[in-house]
C-alpha cells in the first residue's frame, strides 16, 4: 500500500470513476478497477478542476472546469515529479509505485552501507517517466534509464533535476529488448534491474510486444545482465488478468536456481472512503549475499 503520499490523495470511488487530487489540483477520471457505484455524485464535487471524458470511439479527452496548470510538481518525501493531463487520462506519474519506491531505495541504501565503494548500477526498461530512476538515483545509484519513447524519457531527466540529481542517470531512447541484447554483448551488468513492460508496445523500429507471448524470455534474457553476485529485479504489470503468481512463477523459474528470494504482491491506495482501490501488481526477487 502506498500510504505515505502528502501531496496525492484518492478523494472518493465509484461508477468507473476515481476523484484525486494532485497537490491543489482536482481531477476526476476513469479507473477500470471501479466496477462498484459511488454514495455520492462524484460529477458535483465543486473542487474539480478537471474531468477526463471517454470517446465512444476509442480514447478521449479532458474537460476543464477550472483554470489549470499547463504542468505542476508534487513532492513524494525528497522526490520531486512533473505532473501535466495528457492524452489516454495519463498524469505522467504512477503514484502506487511510491511503495516500490521506498523497497527499492531500502535494499539500495542497505547495500551501499556494507559496500561503501563499491558503484551500484541499476537498470530500468520501460522506464517511462522516471519516478523509478530518480528513487534509486537519489539513493545513490547509478541508473541507466531506457525507453521507447523520446518525449518520456526527455521528462524523466526534468523529474531528476528537479529532484536535485544533476547527474547519476544515463537516458537511452531504444527498444528495451534490442538494448538488452547489447548490453550481453556488450558484457555490460547491473545490480538491479527494473521493468514496466506494457501490455502492447511498438519500438522505434516497429517492433512488437505483447506482455503474454514476450514477458518470459524477455526477463530470461534479462537476467543475463545481472552481475553475479545482485540485488534486485523488479517486474511491475498493470495488464488486467496477470495475477501476482504468474510473475512470482517467472521471477522462480528464471532466477531461483541463483538464489532469489521471490514475492509478487498486489499495489494499491488508501482512499478517504477507507478502502483500497488495486493499481496492478508487482514481483520482487532478491538475492541474499
């Protein structure tokens, strides 16, 4: 559960819909985990700054109630991230993943206190925004940040420079898959390895994915980038119907026989109502060395 947030808060839930607020900004927008109704009319909340409206012909687009920023900053403890309505009902940032934050920033700081000299390299594909690169940066990590998109990857290092890291991070705009191939040729190893893979995705290149058919030799082949003796890998999924288990069985399959400890848990948020709206679900193999 990601309980600690000061500047985001799930106001209310209901009729496919979620009422946050984003620091001073209201938005109200859909959520397909929102299959139950509201007590109240969510719609009339006089706060709303902003409603995102689905198109009967796929996508949609945000109405504005009340003046908006173009972009705002919130903060999560010492981080600092960009928020701007984009287009599919996107902020730019995935608040859930605030508890995969601090797990990772833990077992970051743990590591370097017993290894004080010794640089910690972290990979994160699919990296999106960068809130997972600018955790473990701040950490003190050394990240290499890799997605498909320019735009993304461009707001990522603002993410970090707004959060006080001016350097620290390596940003590569390339297909996550064909960038893992280098790296193995390259003889390139990391210590963690992070991944948001999407359900469909479409390289610069035009290449495919489908999380069902590519997930499992996609993080075999990732695991050939592991230094020998890791820390981490993190698998988050937000496809509907991939349970918790299924990543836990391919975080076992792939790296048991190297002595990973694997979990794989549901994330979530608090809402004011006093329950839990799901936000996908993540697994987390670590090493005991």
């Amino acid at each position: 559960m990601a309980d600690k947030w000061k500047d985001y808060k799930i106001l209310a839930t209901g009729d496919g819909m979620k009422l946050e607020r984003w620091g001073d900004i209201v938005l109200l927008r859909p959520d397909p985990q929102v299959i139950w109704r509201s007590s109240r009319d969510l719609y009339a909340c006089k706060d709303i700054n902003a409603v995102y409206h689905r198109s009967g012909k796929g996508g949609g687009g945000w109405k504005y109630l009340k003046p908006v920023p173009e972009e705002w900053n919130i903060s999560y403890g010492d981080l600092s991230f960009i928020i701007k309505p984009m287009g599919f009902k996107h902020t730019g940032l995935f608040p859930e993943q605030a508890a995969n934050w601090d797990a990772m920033r833990a077992l970051i700081s743990s590591r370097r206190a017993a290894f004080p000299e010794r640089p910690l390299k972290i990979l994160n594909l699919f990296a999106y925004t960068g809130g997972a690169s600018v955790a473990c940066a701040k950490s003190g990590a050394l990240v290499t940040h890799v997605d498909a998109a320019k735009g993304m990857v461009e707001r990522a290092g603002r993410n970090a420079r707004l959060s006080g890291i001016e350097s620290g991070i390596r940003y590569i705009v390339d297909d996550c898959f064909k960038f893992v191939k280098k790296e193995i040729r390259r003889g390139n190893r990391y210590d963690g390895i992070i991944m948001d893979p999407p359900s469909y995705g479409r390289g610069p290149g035009g290449e495919m994915w489908k999380i069902e058919d590519d997930i499992f030799d996609f993080v075999s082949t990732c695991t050939q980038v592991l230094a020998d003796d890791p820390l981490f890998m993190l698998i988050n999924s937000y496809t509907t119907g991939l349970q918790p288990t299924v990543i836990k069985n391919i975080l076992t399959l792939t790296l048991g026989g190297r002595g990973a400890v694997t979990e794989a848990y549901e994330l979530g948020l608090p809402t004011e109502e006093g329950i839990a709206l799901p936000c996908g679900c993540s697994g987390l193999a670590t090493f005991l060395n």
